[in-house]
C-alpha cells in the first residue's frame, strides 16, 4: 500500500497495552495515529506507557512522523479516563456560568493533563447548537442553545487546549444538535436548508475556525434539503463547497467513526472510504471493529489502482496531516511519568472543575487573568 494512505487513517487499539500485531500493522501501513478509549486505560502509569509504545514505534515507519493518540474527553458523559483524572461537569455546566477565562481554564487543565502522558489530540469542544431538547446523542454535551454563546465557551476551550499543546477538533460539522437519532445506531436525516443552518448551527464552526482551530470531525446525518444523495461525510457540497470555499477552512478534516451505523447499515464496508476520501475528507477514523481497517487499506489500495480515487487527492490530504503533526506535534518536549503524576488531578484542575459543576467562582481564579 502506498505509504502516503496510512497516514489518513486514525484506528483504535483493542486493549491496555500494544500488541505485536497491532504495532506491526500501524508500522507496516505507515497509520497516522490510533484514537485511545474506556478500554485502553487503567491508570495514569499504565496509559504512559501505552502513549510511549506507540510513539516509538516512529523510527520504524515509512515517515518517521509522530502519531497523533487522540481521544473524547469532553467532560460530563463522554470522559473516558476516569479519576485519577480531573473529572469535568458537562459542558452544558459550562454554558450555564457562562465564563469565557473558566473556559479558558478548563480546556488548558483538562489539555496540560491528557498532555501530561502523550494524548496530542482531543476530540473536542463540541460545538454543536441544542435546538432539539430531547436530542438522545447530544443532549448536555452541548455548551448552550444559543449560538453565540456556544461560540464563546468553545473559543474559550480551543485556546485552552492550544495553550496545553493539544491539538483541539471542532465537532460534529456542520451541526449535531437538532437530531431525533443517534447516528451511532441509524443514519439521521434532517428537515434544515441551508439557510438554517447560517443561522444558527455554522455560526460557532465559524468563529472557531478563527481561533486557530487545525481540526474538525464530520457528522454522519443526510441533510435531504442540501444534499438528498449523501451523508455530510460522504458529501463533497458540505466538504468542498461550504467548508473549504465558502467558510474557508483550510485545516484538517476528519470522520466521525466511520464503524458508526449510519454509515454501516446503509453502505458496505469497501465503499465507505472510497466515498469519504474522493468527497474531500483527510483522515478516516476507524476505533471499534478491529478487522475494518485492513479492508480499508484494501479497498482504498484498489480504488487508486482502478482510477476510482485520485492520486492527487490523496497528496492533498497527505501534505494537509503532515503540516499539522509538523506544526503541533515536532516541538513539544515530553512530560517524564514524574511530572505528570504531578498535573493529573491537581488541586488547581479541581477547584477549576468544582467551580464549573457548581457555578461558583472562588475568589483566587476569579480575579486572575488568563
């Protein structure tokens, strides 16, 4: 397979420590990263450990490029390293004190501690707009259903997280908050036009775009008035037209997993990366089923082969996820297990986390600046 593939793929690892299987697959397809979840972590030492096996597995591969381990922390529902790790309220608690340096604070703790034993890449703030209360996928993981205020908290949290060296990853373009599905179940399909959605959901993708943001994951929900044939994933209006010309985004973007069963249940498996590459996506994210990946290799492999998918546009999203790991991932030293024993879980991410859960401000932070 041609090296360039493998670094559009991010996939997921089965358990808490790194298989010889699983190295040689990242170090023979050259894999551009590994997303990290609940089951791939025991405790601060152990997840060190981890992070340290698969970034020395660079010396071995094709680019010799760090990988990107990212992984969903939130806050609230979707945290997946429990304490010792700060525990995070919601970000709907964020919303409601309203604050932009407790934002800040939040995304720069919550970042310096994922940093702290070799997480580059959140896959956060959410900055999806709450139009549908009873939404069963988003519901307090949104910040607000205000869009301006939204677009406040999630600035506030990207430039937290880029203050702490981790990379941030707007979602779930062009906006998650209105579905009555969850897209990890079935495909959503959305009544909005276009217009709607300047409104009121890309209102906060776009002024996060403006705080440096290098990231953004792709929902899987048919909006039928904007583009009835394709998912946004597989769709090159939502990607081309609006995210790259009309919004001007030149960052990298990514799927949400592409195992999800929206996709899964109405696509088979050899066409889904073919679809999400030749529409203009840049990384494939495959994190649960562990055979999918090597049938992607395969079938992106016979696409190009076949003139199906381009070359050129595989160098496009090559050149795009190599700036980014050259940009954010080459110049931060590493953090020893001594040190970020010290910054998981210290009292100040804890007065930070206690004071958003609670709405209470104490003095000492209030009255600093960020």
């Amino acid at each position: 397979m041609n090296h360039k593939l493998g670094q559009l793929m991010m996939i997921g690892v089965e358990g808490k420590v790194l298989t010889p299987d699983e190295a040689e697959f990242i170090v023979r397809n050259n894999i551009g990263g590994v997303c990290l979840f609940s089951r791939n972590y025991e405790s601060p030492e152990q997840l060190y450990q981890l992070c340290s096996d698969l970034q020395a597995l660079q010396p071995r591969m094709t680019d010799k490029a760090p990988l990107f381990i990212g992984v969903d922390m939130e806050g609230g529902r979707v945290q997946r390293f429990k304490e010792p790790f700060t525990i995070w309220p919601p970000l709907a608690k964020l919303g409601e004190l309203n604050s932009n340096s407790m934002a800040f604070r939040m995304g720069q703790s919550m970042g310096e501690e994922l940093r702290s034993v070799g997480v580059n890449l959140n896959f956060a703030p959410c900055v999806d707009v709450l139009t549908n209360p009873d939404n069963p996928v988003i519901g307090d993981r949104a910040i607000s259903n205000d869009p301006e205020q939204v677009t406040a908290m999630a600035s506030g949290l990207v430039r937290g997280f880029i203050k702490a060296n981790i990379i941030p990853c707007a979602k779930h373009f062009p906006g998650h908050g209105n579905t009555k599905v969850d897209s990890h179940y079935e495909l959503p399909v959305e009544e909005a036009d276009l217009e709607t959605l300047k409104a009121r959901e890309l209102i906060p993708f776009k002024k996060v775009f403006r705080s440096r943001i290098d990231m953004v994951l792709l929902s899987h929900i048919l909006f039928k008035n904007i583009d009835a044939d394709n998912p946004v994933t597989f769709s090159s209006y939502f990607i081309q037209e609006l995210l790259r010309k009309e919004l001007r985004y030149s960052g990298v973007i990514i799927t949400d997993d592409l195992d999800m069963k929206a996709l899964a249940a109405n696509y088979a498996p050899e066409e889904i990366p073919v679809k999400a590459l030749t529409a203009g996506v840049d990384i494939l994210l495959y994190c649960n089923e562990f055979d999918k990946p090597p049938m992607a290799c395969e079938a992106i492999d016979k696409a190009l082969k076949d003139k199906v998918l381009d070359m050129a546009r595989i160098d496009e999203s090559y050149q795009r996820v190599m700036a980014l790991k050259e940009k954010r991932l080459t110049k931060v030293p590493p953090v020893t297990l001594e040190e970020a024993q010290a910054i998981i879980g210290s009292e100040q991410s804890q007065i930070v986390a206690q004071a958003i859960a609670t709405g209470e401000v104490p003095d000492e932070i209030a009255n600093t600046t960020t």
